[in-house]
C-alpha cells in the first residue's frame, strides 16, 4: 500500500455518545459507513474543522490539521478539505457562478475568472451558471456543490450522503461521474453513506463506524465478505451467523456441528477441535434445491419456510432449522420455478467456501 | 423651531439608524450563543422592553445628569443629552434595540448553520461570512426590525419626556405635544395631531404586511 495522505485518530466525548474514530485513507474513493447515529456526519465535521475533538490527531499530507498534544487546531479555512454537507448548502442568493467562485476570493479577478469556467465546463454546468440553486434540478444542485468544493483544489474532500437528494435513476449516472472525478483530481474522497448497496457501488476503501467507532476497514470485498465481527457482518447484509463447533479443525475443509447439524467450512485456516466458531452465510450464497437429483456436493440441511417477503425483483425468505432462522434470497423468477409455499420442507445448500469465519466475535 | 412631526420624524428616523447599527451588531454576537454571559447581555438588551418608560427615562436623566461621571464627562466634550432633542434620541434608540436584536437574531438563526460551514471550509473570514451570507438572508428579518424600532421610536412618551422634557419646539415631539394640547383643551390640535401619527402608524403595518407575504410568497417557492 502506498504511504498513507490521511490519517486520524481522535476522541470526542458527548455526554449520551462518544465518538472515537480511527482510520487511515490513500488517494481513493472512500465510504464511510455505518447505520442512522453511528456517528458518520459528526466524523466528517470534525475532520473539516467544524467540531473540536478532545484528543487525537488528525494529518493530512503529513501537516498536522489537529493535534491535542501539540496544540493544534486548525481552522476549517486553512485545513484544505472540501467539504459537501448532506443537502449541499448551496447560497440560495448566489448564482450557480458566484457560489463556485465563493472560495476564491484570494485569487486575482482574472485567475478566478478562469478557474470558475474551468468548472463549469467540466461539470457540464455552463448553462445553468446564472441560475440560482432553487432553479436547478437535484444532480445539477450536486454538480455545483462539488464544483464550488473542489474550486480551491483541496488535498482532501468530504461528502455527506451526497445521492440522498437525487431522484433514485439518476444516482447511478451521478455515482460514476463522481467516481471519475476522483480520479481525475487524485484525492483522497471520503464519503458518507448508510445504504449498503451505495457503498457497494462507490467504495473502493469502506471504513465501518458503529457507535463512534471504526469497526473495521478494508477494501470493499474484503469487509463485505470477510467482516471481523458479527457486528460489520450484520451491517454488511451477513446476516446468517450460526454458533458452530469444531468437530475436525484442520483446512482446507473444517467439520463443525451447528447443534445435530454438520456443517463443512472451506477456510485456510485450522482450529482446535472442541473451539467454537461464529459463522456468517450472506442470504444469496444459500441456494434451494429444486430436486433431489440436483443436490451438488456442498452442506445440505433440511429447512421449513415460515416466511415470504417480496421485495420486487427478489425474495426474502425465512427458513426455519435449528431453532433459528436462516435469511435466503432468491430471484422472482427462481422464487416461481421452485414452486415455494409457506410450511412446505426443502433442502438447502451451501458451499463450504461461502461459509465465513467471523474472528472476533462480540 | 421644529414642528412636532418633524422632530418626530428626525428623532424616530436618527433612534432607529443608532438601533440598527448597534442592534445587528449585539445580533450578531449573541446567534447561537447560550453561554451565561451571552444570557446577560441578552437580558439586558431586553430589559426596556419590560422595564416602564418613565422608570428607564429617571435612569438615563440620573445617569447622564450633570451631577453623574458620565454626564459630566460628556458636558466636558460638549456633548449635552438633558433637556435637548440627542436625549431624545438617546431614550427612543434604547426603547427600541431590543426590537432591532430580537427580529434580527431570529432572522440570523433561521439561515441553514451549513451554510456558515461550509463558506468556513470555503476560506472566508467570518466577518466576511457575515457580511456575503448571513446579513443577504437575514434581511427581511432585520427590516422588518427596523420598521418596528421606528414605529417604537415615533411613538416614545414617558423617556423621552423624563429625559428630554417638554420644550415646544425644541424637545415636544409629537406624542408629547398631543398630550400639551389635551392639557391646554386644544382638542383641534389633538385630533390633527392624534391623525397624523395614526397615518403614519397606518403606513407602517401595511408595508410589514406586504414584506410579510413577500416572505412567505419566497418561502413557497423555495419549496421545489
């Protein structure tokens, strides 16, 4: 890995929550994530300068943004992040232009001028620059906010649920256009979201908060199908976690018992028999056998489907083994072919390599 | 010699020019401020809205009298306040700062917080925040402030007749002179008097009612 433009590590102490964050990003597109009061907007505010944490440090390019220790705190002025709040703060008696060029007043008329139709021009908004944001559509609204953020080539940009106020077909046309503008400036983006399919799509680094703190970090499949904790994985949409027991430790292929049940985990890993084991199966990765004749040779356990939920193109369903309830996801069209029906027992499988070994269970 | 309306006018237009200069000023400090000396001095600024005219009018008499520090510091640069019109306007811009401060500190907090945050991380000074963002959307508010600290003014009696008196043509605005010809049993005058400050009073809630529904009309359309 390259050596690292942003870290931070601080604490900030309210008295019904505390936030203690710690993570560390390259130059790449980077989604915080994590549920409604995790604390990801207070993060953001507090990297741009606008909330004062207790301690830690925040560096930016090897500068010292914050440091308790040291003293340092610098303003939000001199801190060289751009920062896009949730409904993008647009000044509503600006046009389009004037709120581009706000943060370049220490230029010369005639260098402003020009960087001011440079954006334009590439955010695809010299039409609208005389326009006020109430009169422009919601990506339009994006672009400009954006584009007035990134006008002072900052080192470092923040970006609140930035698709939150956008029709939802637009978003995917605005989520590559702003992956391309990442690339194109080369700077660390760090943006915040609570949909798990938004920061599927975006990120190429996802930084996990949970309470206050950062729960894990990776890359966007390494924390989607190896989370550490029972905790990501829920968040992540793992949300099968079975208690198991080793029965045969050792990899490729570890024997465990989920109560009566055998379960074979594909894992490079060994582990000491008698231990026992947190388990997560992603609800897409258990398939339904539509006949005895198809079973392939994976884990196979008998299930009673208590419940049916439709979501449009997919299923939720809810099989009962064990005592527990297993969550499984099928296509509509897989749903009818399999000619399912509430109370009805099938056999399910799952391959040993999509059963995952959650190391730090909570 | 001023008539009474005219002094009115001179001394309501000058109180309300001295309120609105000091009372955006104190607005500005005190948005978003709850810390106790920010309540003090909230407190204060609001206390001739409470306080009975005349009480606040012996106040300002015994503190700028001749006879205080500060009254005879200010006799010694020549400024006199006691018995003259600049009383006048003294009492009537205290009466009504507190309608400056309040109607322009609730404008003020009603503007979107990001906004000032974000023109922060955008490199601006807050001063210049203040003067590019927050002052642009906030002033209907401190109009309508100012509309209200003039109507307050124009209509000042006890302070003002405690501090400045009731010298005709030098100190009788038109409050006091109406109450001179009550007292004398010019009713006449009375009635053109009474008559002219209700035309101007009349005046003045029809312009708020208009800025009202032209608040209200951009609110509707900002809605998208």
């Amino acid at each position: 890995m390259t050596a690292a433009e942003f870290r931070a590590s601080f604490s900030l102490h309210f008295p019904d929550f505390d936030l203690a964050p710690k993570f560390e990003l390259g130059p790449e597109m980077a989604v915080l994530f994590g549920a409604s009061g995790a604390g990801k907007s207070l993060t953001l505010r507090a990297l741009a300068g606008l909330e004062k944490p207790d301690r830690g440090t925040i560096h930016l390019n090897g500068h010292a943004l914050f440091d308790s220790e040291e003293e340092i705190d610098l303003p939000p002025q001199d801190r060289r992040i751009g920062y896009v709040p949730q409904h993008y703060a647009l000044f509503p008696h600006q046009s389009v232009a004037k709120n581009i060029a706000f943060g370049l007043h220490d230029l010369p008329r005639a260098s402003r001028a020009a960087r001011v139709s440079e954006l334009l021009t590439r955010m695809r908004l010299e039409p609208f620059a005389d326009r006020r944001p109430g009169e422009l559509s919601g990506g339009q609204q994006q672009r400009t906010a954006l584009a007035r953020a990134l006008a002072r080539r900052p080192d470092l940009l923040l970006m609140d649920e930035p698709f939150a106020a956008v029709e939802e077909d637009l978003r995917a046309h605005l989520r590559e256009e702003l992956l391309r503008i990442q690339k194109e400036f080369a700077i660390p983006v760090l943006l915040v979201t609570h949909s798990r399919a938004e920061a599927y799509a975006m990120a190429e680094r996802l930084v996990v908060i949970r309470e206050g703190q950062v729960v894990q970090t990776g890359s966007r499949d390494d924390v989607f199908r190896r989370p550490r904790t029972p905790g990501v994985a829920r968040l992540m949409g793992m949300t099968n976690i079975l208690q198991v027991t080793v029965a045969d430790g050792s990899a490729p292929e570890v024997l465990t018992d989920w109560g009566n049940l055998k379960l074979t985990i594909g894992t490079p890993d060994s582990y000491a028999t008698g231990s026992s084991l947190a388990v997560g199966i992603r609800p897409e990765e258990i398939r339904i056998a539509a006949a005895e004749s198809q079973i392939q040779p994976a884990n196979q356990l008998t299930a009673r489907l208590v419940k049916d939920e439709p979501q449009g193109a997919d299923h939720r369903l809810q099989f009962e083994i064990n005592n527990q309830l297993l969550e499984v996801r099928v296509s509509h069209p897989e749903f009818m072919s399999l000619n399912l029906a509430g109370g009805q027992e099938r056999t399910l499988t799952v391959q040993p390599s999509a059963i995952h070994v959650i190391p730090d269970p909570d | 010699m001023l008539t009474p309306l005219l002094l009115s006018l001179r001394v309501a237009g000058l109180a309300t020019l001295f309120a609105i200069v000091f009372g955006v000023a104190i607005a500005a400090l005190l948005t978003r401020r709850h810390s106790a000396p920010a309540n003090v001095a909230d407190a204060v600024v609001n206390l001739p809205l409470v306080l009975p005219p005349t009480v606040l009018g012996y106040y300002l008499l015994v503190l700028l009298g001749a006879r205080s520090p500060l009254g005879a510091w200010l006799e010694s640069v020549g400024i006199e306040l006691v018995f003259t019109w600049q009383g006048a306007v003294v009492a009537a811009s205290i009466v009504a700062l507190p309608l400056v401060v309040g109607s322009t500190r609730a404008a003020l907090e009603a503007v979107d917080p990001d906004l000032r945050d974000v023109a922060r991380t955008l490199g601006q000074s807050n001063t210049a925040i203040f003067l590019t963002i927050m002052l642009p959307l906030a002033w209907r508010g401190l109009l309508a402030g100012g509309m209200l600290a003039f109507a307050r003014a124009l209509g000042e009696f006890g302070a003002t007749l405690m501090i400045a008196g009731n010298i005709p043509g030098r100190t009788q605005t038109l409050p006091i002179a109406i109450y001179d010809s009550v007292q004398a049993g010019d009713l006449a005058s009375a009635n053109r008097q009474a008559l002219l400050l209700t035309l101007v009073a009349v005046a003045l809630l029809v312009s708020m009612r208009y800025l009202g529904s032209a608040l209200a009309g951009r609110k509707m359309r900002d809605r998208g």
